[in-house]
C-alpha cells in the first residue's frame, strides 16, 4: 500500500478522503526527517525523498506546500509554515497586501528507488484584510484570481476544484493509474 | 592551520583581519554544503558541521549569526539572510519597530572529529526607522542596549567591543590557547 509521510494529520485526513475517494487507499507513515535549507520545495522535497527512501522499503509520497509573494521576492516560500508560526497574516498584511501571489504544492512519489515529482500552483493576491474563518494557514488572506473571495471564504467542495494541492494530487493519481501502478499498491 | 568554511568572503576577511590581530593565521575554504531547517542556529551549525567533517581532515570551524525578534516569536533567527534578501529592512520595521531582539552568533569547531560550539549574544532592540550606513545586513534597524544609536551608525572598532560575533570569535580564541591547541594549528 502507498504511505503518505507526515507528521501533520490534518495533512493526511485530507489527502487520504481525496484517495479514498477515487478509491485508493493510502497509509499514514509517521517518520522524522531534517528538510535542508533551499529556495523551492521541489528541491527539499526531493532532498527528503532520498533519504527517507534508504529507511522504507515501500512506495510511498510527500507532500509540501508553500506561498510564494511577487513583491517579497517569493518569501515565504518553502519557510511558510515557520513564518505563519511566528509573524502571522497580519503582518504578512502589512508587507504585502495586493501583491501577486502563488500556492504551490510539490508531491514526490517514491517508487521502487525511482523519484517522482507532481505539482499544482494557484495564482492569486494578497487581500486587503483577513477574512473567513474556513481552511486555515494563509487561507484567510489570500484570494485566487477569478475569485472574490479568499480561500477562508470557500468551502472544501469550492476549494477542492481549483486548489494547488488538488491538482498535485490529480496529476500523482493520474500517474498512478496510468502506469498501472494501482494494482500493485 | 585552522581553516574557515564559508562561502562569504566578507565574512571571512571580518574574522581572519581579528583573528591574525592575535596572532593566529586562518585558511578561507569554500566548501558547499546543505543546512537544514531548524529553530536554533546551534542545532544547523552542528549538523553542518558533522557532515564536513566527513571530507575535510583538518582543524575547521564554521561561523553563523542570526537576529531573533522577540515580538515575532523569535522571527527570522536561522532563516536572517534569506528573509534579509527577500522582505528586507523596511518590512521588518513595519511589524517589529520597538521590539526587543537579540543577534546570536554560533560558532562550530572541529577539531580531531570533536566538535565544540561557542556563542555570543548582543541584546538591543529594533529602531524606528533605518539609519547609518556602517555595518551591514541588520545592523542599521538594531540598537544594542545602553547605547543611542543603530549598529549602522558604529565604526567597526565600537561595533567589535560590543558585538555578538566578537564575544563567539573571543571564546573560540581563549578555547583554541587553554587547550593548546595554538601549537599544532
């Protein structure tokens, strides 16, 4: 069976009902792992890959998210849990309010010592003010294109079908069906 | 010789122009090599320290410093140069004018597969605007306490009395004589 390694299990309850969903199962896998300092996820995210890959001996993925902001040169990027940790929205706020802004989600699979990367972005702004209670971390503050609302505003039905993280997870399902790798997990 | 691992150049002349003032030379070595994430500059520089000593067979020590802002939970600490490059002086002041903060400085040594870390701390507090030119990275948006002005407004002597990097460089130097290791470096 295919492992979701987190230690988040907010994380994995809502990637493993996305599965589940279309019928697959998944493990949660509960491994500590150091993640290197680097200016994108894809590159810690593969870094974390090949080491947790010398310790498990079955497939299994990570997943990573970031918000990058136009006018902060990308910051916060891969530190964006530790930044929503210690400055918060609000003083994202005041540095940013109406920039450019992009989610992006980097899924590595694991599959038999080969590595696998799958990615989704959501382009957007920083809004003006916190808003919506729903989704939590940067959700409150950050509005995708098309939209007028942010993505603290939006249910998960709403979410779910434009969401960086969801559209990682189409591509890695979709790569799992098509290279028949589904009834082998 | 005791060599220094840095790819910063400045970083380099700073320590070796006081080091060789008390009579102990140093080599510059480039080397790269992954940090990883973490809360405290001691725990990186440790693991960074261990994996160099895998490819270098010589006395070498490696040099860190980080500002941690009390009011931002100790916001950017070990990420200071990447969130220096990214959101810079003027936003750290929109969400932290007034703060207390320290800058912290860590220095790792390996010597004969042993490692030993030093530290130095300065406290002060974050200024209300930008000001001096002197110095560097943080230096003019941080008031050491007891004094009136920015690190930006200090010549490199008054700076040196007083300086977090300074204090770390000392106890390194006093480690490096009690133990007599001066003689075979």
């Amino acid at each position: 069976m295919l492992s979701l390694v987190t230690s988040n299990e907010h994380k994995y309850k809502e990637i493993s009902t996305y599965l589940n969903s279309k019928n697959l199962e998944i493990n949660w896998l509960q491994r500590k792992y150091e993640e290197i300092q680097a200016d994108d996820n894809d590159t810690i995210s593969l870094d974390s890959s090949k080491k947790l890959a010398n310790k498990i001996n079955a497939p299994f993925f990570l997943e990573d998210t970031g918000l990058y902001i136009t006018n902060l040169a990308g910051f916060p990027g891969p530190y964006s849990s530790y930044v929503q940790s210690t400055i918060g929205n609000e003083n994202i706020l005041k540095m940013a309010s109406g920039s450019k802004a992009y989610f992006k989600t980097v899924i590595t699979l694991c599959w038999k010592k080969n590595f696998y990367q799958f990615s989704g972005t959501l382009n957007g702004k920083i809004s003006s003010a916190i808003s919506g209670n729903l989704g939590f971390g940067y959700d409150p503050i950050f509005i995708p294109d098309n939209s007028n609302k942010t993505m603290g505003e939006m249910t998960t039905v709403e979410k779910n079908k434009i969401s960086h993280r969801f559209i990682a997870l189409e591509k890695l399902y979709l790569f799992i069906v098509e290279n028949r790798i589904k009834n082998n997990l």
